[in-house]
C-alpha cells in the first residue's frame, strides 16, 4: 500500500480507502466486517462513511453503515489505527436529497452539526471523528450529475464563516480532528479557504467529489487547490457506479447489481457515457488487464489524489480494486486514455 498526506496534517491515509455506503443495503454487517478486515489486512486505514448511508438512502437504513463500521471497532480494538472519516447530510433542495435526517430545516448551523455529530459518535463508538466532512454544499450547486449551474435563489443558506465556527467549535471540543467539504465547487472551496484565513477559523484538508474516466471534470476548477492550498482529493464513484468495470457492458444487467436493483441511479448511463465506456473496457482489455483495474489506475496516479475511495458489494470485487494500487499505466496506455476523453470528454459530470 501507499500512503499520503491527509492536507496540511501529519496524518498518513491509504492510497486506497474503503467507501462503505453499500453496508446495511448491499452488504450484511457480517460481509462489511469481512471486507474492512480484509481491507485493514492489505493497508487499508482510511475507511470512509456518512449519516445517510446506506445508498439509497431511506429512513429504515439511516445510520446502518456507520453502526456496522462501529460494531467492526468494537471487535477488532483497531480504533487507533484507522482514520475515520464521516459526513454530515446536507439540506434537502434537489430532487432525490433525502428529507427524513432532521427534516427539512436540516442546514449547516450549530444546532444540526452538533446534533449529527454526536449521533456519528454513538453510531461508530467513538468519541473523536479524524475527519468530518459536509456532505454536499448548503446552497443549490452543480452537483449530483446536473450539468449547468441553477440560478436559485434559496429562501435561507447558512453563511460559510457560521458553519466554520461551529465546525471549530467542534475541533476544541475535540469530538473532531479535522474537517473537509464534499461535492463542492471551487467557489465553495475559495470561500471556506478565505474564511479559515480571514477569521483564524480550523482549514479544510480535503475534498470528496467524484472522479473517474467518465467525469474528469475535478482536473478543471478544484485540482488548482490540491496543487496550491493541500485541499487533497478523496475520490468516490472512481468505477462511475460499477460501469467501468465492463460488468454492464452490451446492456448487461448482473443480479444484485446497483444498476439493476435501484433504477435511480442513471447518472452514467447516458448514451455518450455508455459509448466512452465501452471504449476504456476495450482499451483495458486490448493490453491485458481488467477494466477495473484501468480506470483504478489511472485515478490512483493523479498528483491531486489523497485517497481512491473504492467500494465493492463482493469479496473478490474488493480484491481486485485494492490490487489496483499495484498497477503502473504505460505511458501509451495513458496517451490511449486521452484520446478517448478527447473524443468523449466528461460524458457523466
């Protein structure tokens, strides 16, 4: 396994990371402590969760993840060695946010945080969260596959400076270590920065947005600040929902698959997206390796990546994805790669 700096901190993440939003849904508590011992086993230390997950979210599974990682803690006393990583869930403004944590009033202000952080810490068993991160942006952004900004005007947002105070607040009071944003843009990004600086308020270390070969869309705006500011990379969706993995290839729809269990999960498949797909697998298998394999490869090679958030609904599906860590692309590998993305440049943002 490789390791790098989580921002500005001293800690050491997995280059590899182990996203969980498909235990208590996908995957039982008995097959979610297998995959995070099998993870820990190979070097895995960043495991990363949320409030919401299970995906999709749903009232009867809220929390379920978080309570299956926490009950994994219990048994192994492996608390120490893991950096853990959860999320707070944002407002419900857009179609498919989730309205039953906290009603409708759920925002970014003291109240809401202190509320979702304290239920985070009974879930897992901790008393200390080593990075909390808000899970989508308190205001309308282009996040979640919409492809043009939305000129909304919210009835209320809570003010950036006001959710860093009490994130801060949260620090001193040390039931988090470190904070970071997730499916935020640079102008979020800028601001929280400015904020940091301008009122002595605790920085962002990383971001959590997703990238992969069919939504590069993160080397454009946000790759700036990874290179200048240490705001690191946590990549998620890096298998674009399992597509690039060529399982759905031809229309295939493998039994207990995401795509074919939950019908609202149509962000990669849009006709552009299914055609660059279709070309990475044919590329991955052109030079002997997995398409899996590929599109890990080339996200963990990213100068701007803290940590390549893989998740699996299997075993052998997690096997392959952490070996990906072992994978070099080819210098014509990587050129073929580009010529794809020039011909289907961010088919799924």
């Amino acid at each position: 396994m490789q390791y790098r700096k989580l921002g500005k901190t001293d800690i050491d993440v997995s280059l590899i990371g182990l996203g969980t939003m498909t235990f208590g849904e996908q995957n039982t508590e008995a097959q979610a402590h297998e995959q995070l011992d099998y993870a820990y086993a190979q070097g895995v230390t960043l495991v990363d969760v949320a409030e919401m997950y299970p995906v999709p979210p749903k009232p009867e599974t809220y929390g379920a993840s978080e309570r299956f990682v926490g009950s994994w803690l219990k048994k192994t006393g492996l608390r120490s060695k893991v950096v853990l990583a959860t999320k707070i869930a944002g407002p419900s403004r857009q179609a498919g946010r989730p309205s039953h944590i906290r009603g409708t009033a759920n925002q970014f202000d003291k109240p809401n945080l202190v509320e979702a952080v304290n239920g985070s810490l009974q879930r897992l068993g901790t008393d200390y969260i080593d990075l909390y991160q808000l899970h989508w942006p308190d205001r309308s952004t282009t996040t979640f596959g919409r492809t043009a900004y939305p000129y909304e005007d919210e009835p209320f947002t809570v003010p950036i400076e006001e959710t860093l105070q009490a994130l801060t607040d949260l620090v001193k009071d040390g039931k988090i270590r470190h904070i970071g944003l997730s499916n935020e843009t640079p102008w979020g990004v800028s601001k929280f920065l400015a904020a940091s600086r301008e009122l002595g308020l605790e920085r962002i270390v990383s971001i959590q947005n997703p990238y992969n070969l069919l939504n590069r869309t993160f080397e454009v705006g946000l790759s700036e600040f990874s290179h200048r500011d240490a705001v690191g990379l946590l990549a998620y969706s890096p298998l674009a929902f399992g597509w690039l993995s060529g399982k759905y290839e031809g229309g295939e729809r493998p039994a207990g698959a995401r795509i074919t269990l939950f019908e609202r999960f149509t962000r990669y498949s849009r006709p552009q997206a299914v055609a660059a797909t279709s070309a990475y697998v044919s590329l991955a298998r052109s030079h002997g390796m997995s398409p899996a394999t590929l599109a890990l490869a080339f996200v963990n090679r990213q100068p701007f990546l803290t940590s390549n958030l893989v998740g699996a609904t299997t075993l052998e599906q997690l096997k392959e994805n952490i070996a990906s860590v072992n994978t070099t692309l080819s210098d014509d590998v990587v050129k073929a790669i580009d010529a794809i993305h020039e011909q289907y440049p961010n088919p799924a943002p």
